[in-house]
C-alpha cells in the first residue's frame, strides 16, 4: 500500500510534465500565429491600397476616354 502513493506520485509528476510540455507547444503555436498575423497585415494593406489605387486610375482613364470620343463625336455648333 505504500508504494501506490509513490506511483500516483510519479504519474502526477509524469502527467504534470506532459501538460506543462503541451501548455508550452500550445503557446508556441498561439505566438506563431499571432507573428505571422503581425507580419501578413502590412502586406494586406499595401495589397488593398495598390488595387483600390488601380481600380481608381482605371476608372479615371476610361471616363477621359469616355468624354474624348463624346466630345470628338458631338455635333459641332
């Protein structure tokens, strides 16, 4: 009987060993994710920026060209 308190002992140790290893893996992943997030949202933002940038000279382009063919296209007075 005496020595089952020193097994559950050794399996409390045993487990806690294996949680406090989990617990650490579990924060590793958790600090990767959020450095990876960190670095992801710089380059999202450029990416959001350049294309609204493009999307905005491309409308301006085609009205020029809209107002250039209206224009050249209209009945002189």
């Amino acid at each position: 009987m005496a020595n089952e308190s020193g097994n559950i002992g050794v399996f409390g140790d045993l487990f806690t060993a294996v949680g406090d290893l989990a617990q650490q893996a579990a924060d590793m992943a958790g600090s990767a994710v959020k450095t990876t997030s960190d670095a992801v949202q710089p380059v999202t933002n450029a990416c959001v920026q350049l294309c609204t940038t493009s999307i905005n000279s491309a409308t301006q382009i085609v009205e020029g060209v809209t107002k250039s063919i209206t224009s050249a296209l209209a009945p002189k007075q």
